[in-house]
C-alpha cells in the first residue's frame, strides 16, 4: 500500500490503522496530530480508521516552547 505522508509517497506491506502507521513511523502518538484525506482525526479513531491505497495523511507534530 502507497499512501502520501505529508505529501511523500511512502510504501507500506501491510497497515492496520492509523495507530500502526504512527508506530512504524516511530511517533509519539501523544505529541503529534493525524489528518486523514483531509480530516483531523482523534486518537480515539485511530484504530477505526481504515487506510487504502493512496490516503493522504497529514502528520503534525506539537512543540512545546515559547
């Protein structure tokens, strides 16, 4: 599976929802935000949300600082 990852394709054997995409990128889930084609999901539905071929997923990562 291809997805674009911040606008990179990446190439993924197999996925098991956003939480798995965030752990094979080696992500602390609790700093970072997650769009999926275009919508902004909770964690919460991470582990709901089915990936396919060619989503569009945009990762933030939270900063703390001033």
């Amino acid at each position: 599976m291809t997805l674009q990852i911040n606008g990179t394709p990446r190439s993924f054997e197999t996925l098991h929802g956003i939480h798995d995409l965030v752990a094979r990128l080696g992500l602390e889930p609790r700093m970072i935000l997650v769009e999926h084609n275009g919508t902004a999901l909770r964690r919460s539905e991470w582990d709901t949300t089915p990936l396919a071929e060619a989503d569009r997923i945009e990762i933030l990562q939270v900063a703390a600082g001033g």
